[in-house]
C-alpha cells in the first residue's frame, strides 16, 4: 500500500512538471522588440510620425526551438494582440491599444513563424486606429517610456488551429516621438 | 443545418449547405460548405455583398459593397481603380476568398465572423448576400444565394437574422455592386 501511494505521488509529480516545463516553453517561445525609426550615438531612440504614411516597427520572434502559428492583423483573432504601455515624463501611464472595428469578412487567419523568424508589426499611431495613442501635437515631440505587450487569447479557434496563446512584453525603453 | 438547393443547368440539384451559423458577442458567425464539382475551365467561387446603415457603408458612401471593401487595419489595402476614395478591398478580384487565402488553406467552403461594436443608440443592421458562383474567364454565373445578417443593438446584444434566399431587390443590390466595384466582369 505504501509502495503504490509513493509510486502515485510520483507520477503527480512528474505529470505537473511536465506540465510546467510546457507552460515554460509556451512563455519563453516568443519575443517582442520595439524597433524606433531613428537612433542617435548616445543611445536615443526616436519615433517619427510626421506623415500619416510613416510609421516604427514592433517584430516579434518565434525564440523557441519548434515552429509556431501566430494570428495574423488582419482577422479579429490577431488585430487587437499588439498594445503598448506607454508613461509620460510625469509617471502618467496608458494602455495603448487598437480601437474596436467592424469586422465584415473575417475569419480565423494565422502566419507560420518558423523558429528564429518574425510577425512584424508596422505601428503609425494612427488616432483612428489607436486609442489613447501617445502622439504629440503636429510640429511637436513628446518623450515617453514604451513598452510593447503582445497578448493572444486562448480561444476555441486558438485550441482548433494550434495558435500560440500567452503574453509577452517586451523591454521598456523612452522614445522621444516626433509629429 | 439548412441548405440550398441549385435550381437549373448543369448543377442542378447540388447544393450550399450552412453548416454553422451561430451567435457571438459582437455577430454572428457562418460556415457553409457546398458539393459543387469543378468543370474543365471553370471555376467555383464565393462572392458576398454586404450591407449595413453604419460604419463601411457610411463611410465608403456605399449601401451595399462587395466584401471586404472598408477602411483601416491590415484587411481594407487595395484600391479598386472603379472606386476611388478612402475605402480599400483586399484585392483586383470580385471573389470573397483571395488567391493569397486559399493557398493559405481557406475554402473550399466559406467562413465569416463579421462584428460590430456597440451603437450609440438604436441598432446597427448587417446584411449579406452571400452567392456560390461559377466563374468562365471573366464570367461570374451565380449558382445559388442566401441573405443573412444581424443586428447590433444599443444595448449591446445580438439579433441573429433568418437565413433565407434573397428578395429581388437585394440581388439587384449585389449585382450593382460587384458591376460598380468590378465591372471588368460579366455577371450572371
């Protein structure tokens, strides 16, 4: 009797470490970086978004060792996964993210992300498109701190397809934006 | 779950069958699948026009638009020269799925899960007209379609519409649209 409760907890044991080690993996398999447009030799970084056309970059990595499936923007599954967190200089801090849209074709739409590859996220800002978007008044630049969340619900469609779900963020880092 | 049936010529008797349609939050979500074989030459496509009192169709000045056709996000990208302004489809094609889609494994059948958010007061209607077509060249023969849609009220639930076969008027709609956003195609 003792023998057999010894071998259970054994296997409990090595069942929820099992199931860790995969949460582990799940957590570590993505990166997200915000790349600015500009850079100066002191180690600035500047986001310029003068022209409704430009925009900065945020690439978010498959780090892990196997093939994953990310939603892509453009389907109601991937369009809200990317948001930020954005303090001012006063320590006021927002949650940067997309505004609800309609949706009239819609469907559930993933990109394959090979090991070391990335999703890559062109950010303008935009207020139609954006809340609470940290942009300074036209002709002027706004210093804030910046930190890029990528989020994807675990869904019914994320279970279907083998989507990753999970959270990560990326470092925080001040941008001085320009408009 | 419901199914329509093709009327006359050649596929007469094959049919689109609704697989799913079933409320969501925002919407309302739709399967339908259909057992239409593909002839020599020929194509089987899907075409959806939508319409609505707010939103895409306010702001593309447009009641009824062949779907995607909209402003915004990584959808609504391409200009159709026969529609300029601030409203954009995802492609040059009158079809529902792109080439990029179905070669990213979408089709044979359709899938939509269209949504909107809450209005400020009353409700938002949603119409489509959703057409399984075979396609000659630049010929687009319409084999079977079927109205569906919501509503979107103020209070934020959802009204699931009937699926049922379209009125005249809203095939004049869909045939007018997809002439006006595609008119290097003959419809039939």
């Amino acid at each position: 009797m003792k023998r057999a409760l010894i071998v259970v907890c054994l296997l409990l044991t090595t069942s929820a470490l099992r199931a860790l080690s995969a949460q582990e993996d799940t957590a570590v398999s993505l990166a997200v970086r915000i790349v600015p447009t500009s850079f100066t030799e002191t180690g600035n970084r500047g986001i310029t978004l003068i022209d409704p056309s430009q925009h900065f970059t945020v690439v978010v990595t498959n780090v892990g060792k196997d093939t994953i499936r990310l939603w892509r923007e453009s389907c109601s599954w991937g369009y809200s996964n990317l948001s930020f967190e954005a303090q001012d200089e006063d320590g006021t801090q927002v949650m940067v993210a997309k505004k609800q849209r309609e949706w009239e074709k819609n469907y559930p739409d993933w990109m394959v992300i090979p090991p070391g590859d990335h999703l890559v996220f062109e950010v303008t800002f935009d207020p139609a498109t954006w809340g609470h978007a940290p942009l300074p008044k036209p002709g002027q630049q706004r210093t804030v701190s910046l930190r890029a969340v990528y989020e994807s619900a675990d869904s019914k469609e994320a279970k279907a397809n083998k989507v990753w779900s999970g959270k990560v963020v990326s470092p925080k880092n001040t941008y001085t934006l320009f408009r | 779950m419901r199914i329509f049936t093709i009327a006359g010529g050649p596929h007469k008797g094959k049919h689109i069958n609704v697989t799913r349609y079933v409320k969501t939050a925002a919407g309302v979500e739709i399967k339908i699948e259909h057992n239409v074989p593909t002839r020599p030459g020929k194509q089987i496509r899907w075409v959806q026009t939508v319409s609505s009192n707010r939103g895409f169709s306010v702001d593309c000045k447009m009641l009824t638009r062949v779907d995607p056709f909209g402003h915004g996000g990584a959808v609504n990208t391409v200009p159709l020269p026969a529609v300029p302004g601030i409203c954009k489809a995802d492609d040059l094609l009158p079809f529902y799925w792109t080439a990029a889609d179905l070669a990213g494994g979408a089709g044979p059948g359709l899938s939509d899960a269209p949504s909107v958010p809450i209005p400020p007061s009353g409700r938002t209607w949603t119409q489509f007209v959703t057409a399984l077509a075979e396609v000659t060249g630049k010929q687009v023969h319409h084999l079977v379609a079927i109205a569906w849609g919501y509503d979107r009220m103020a209070d934020g639930s959802v009204r699931v519409a009937v699926i049922r076969t379209p009125s005249t008027p809203e095939m004049r709609n869909h045939g007018q649209a997809l002439k006006r956003m595609y008119p290097d195609y003959k419809y039939t």
